[in-house]
C-alpha cells in the first residue's frame, strides 16, 4: 500500500544538500525528539498500520521545510534522527531515506496551503477510520470525549485513491477550512494542530472517542447525543486548559519512553 517517493537528484537538490541551512538547534532536537516519541506511543496504541501512516512538523525556525518520517519504517521503529527533513518541493536537505509519497504529497500541501497547522498526524487508526466508512456525520456528539472536538471537525467526502499527485494533496488541503480533525471518507483521520503535543493529545482522544461511539453502536441501541447547548458549553470548559493538558501528557508519554524504550532519542 505504501509507495516510495520518486524523486530524481536533480542538480538544484544535490545543492540544497550541500548549501543546507542549520538544522541542528536545540529547538529542531526537542522536535524530532517529541515527534518520535508520538511515533513510539501511536504503535503502542495500535494507531499505526504497517509502514503506512504519517506524522509530519514544520521544522522550528524554518517554515518552509517539515519533519516526516522515512518510507519503509514503522512507527515503533523510529528514531528522531530517523526523521527526514524535506522542503516543499520533495527535496530531502537531512536524513537518509525519501518519504512515502503519500506523506510527501498530502503533508506538503497541508503545510503549505494551511500555515497554522504546524503539526498534521495522518493515520489509519482504526475506530475513527471505521466512523469514516460511515453514513453521516463521524461523531454524534454523545460521549463526553467526543465532546473536546465538538465544532472542531470536517468531513472530507471526495475520496479520489491514493495522494500520488500534488494536486490530490491541494484537493485533501482544501477541505480543511477552518478543521482541525478531518474525517477523510473511506480513508483515514488528519489531526492539524500548533504544537506537536497538541497534535499527539488530539489523535489519542479522537481514537477514544471513536471507540466509544463504535461500541455505544454496536448494542444496537439509539445513541443520544448530548444538548448542542451542552455540547458547547463542555467544549468551551474543555478547551480553557487544553494546552497545558498536551504538554503534560506528551511530558508523560516521554517519562514512560524513557524508562522503557530510551532509544527512540536516538
């Protein structure tokens, strides 16, 4: 299912390799670091689906170039110095390796076309994929979880195959509008957010939450959702101390790392 990105060394590319700017702050190292960490934890949670599935960052400092990880690895495989750093134009400048082509064609575009999604996790995972397979709208709003995404969420309806071009990465970009949880029918998910941690504590609950629902439907009795006046209400309570609430758990996510599998700061 994955595809590697065909991508010539092209004369201007070899350049960029060697003209690269600095990529080696503190601020990229905490990055790839946060970023593999999300990678280590997304497998532990069964987010991932083979080496398919990506995660990609705007690199801190350089806003025209982003982190993704390498085709041909698994999430539970990566290392932060596994990370590919890429420009938009499908230019590698560091790292060994080229993104799946999917990863390169969806994410560039997602960067390039909407600047404040910093971060874009893009999985296959499998509740909230199973609510994108059906009729409706994905959530139904009836579980406080689901809640923290509640006018939050698009629905992009136009599935057209896999994201082998640019311009079916522009099409997937351009029904983002305003979303920050994009439900891609008979696809996936796309989490967009300002910080990877953010990033990390969406996709963790939106799994969550899916989970819920698809349960709550298997009994095979009306789900009820919640007041929309309610609704909102939680949302507003909810989205007060969200931040602080990813930063600690990806701080979380970390300590766990670290006293059980370190190597993914490698």
């Amino acid at each position: 299912m994955a595809h590697p990105l065909q991508t010539p060394a092209s004369p201007a590319a070899v350049a960029r390799r060697s003209n690269r700017p600095d990529l080696a702050s503190d601020a990229i190292r905490t990055a790839r670091e946060d970023l593999a960490a999300c990678f280590r934890m997304a497998a532990r949670n069964g987010f991932e689906e083979g080496i398919c599935n990506h995660f990609s960052a705007v690199v801190p400092g350089h806003d025209d170039l982003f982190l993704v990880n390498p085709y041909g690895r698994a999430f539970r495989e990566i290392t932060a110095s596994q990370l590919l750093i890429c420009d938009f134009d499908g230019n590698v400048l560091d790292g060994d390796g080229e993104p799946e082509a999917t990863a390169f064609f969806i994410h560039a575009e997602v960067h390039r076309r909407v600047p404040r999604a910093r971060v874009a996790f893009h999985t296959h995972m499998p509740y909230a994929t199973a609510l994108s397979m059906t009729e409706g709208p994905p959530l139904v709003w009836a579980g406080q979880t689901a809640l923290k995404f509640y006018g939050r969420t698009a629905v992009d309806e136009d599935y057209n195959g896999l994201a082998l071009d640019a311009t079916e990465g522009a099409r997937i970009a351009g029904a983002v509008g305003d979303a920050d949880i994009i439900f891609m029918k008979h696809h996936g998910v796309m989490v967009l957010a300002p910080t990877i941690a953010e990033a990390w504590d969406d996709l963790y609950y939106l799994e969550r939450a899916a989970e819920v629902q698809v349960l709550a439907m298997s009994t095979g009795r009306a789900v009820l959702p919640v007041d929309p006046a309610i609704a909102q209400a939680a949302y507003d309570q909810m989205r007060e101390g969200d931040a602080e609430s990813a930063r600690l758990h990806l701080a979380a996510l970390r300590r766990q790392l670290d006293a059980e599998e370190p190597q993914y700061r490698h």
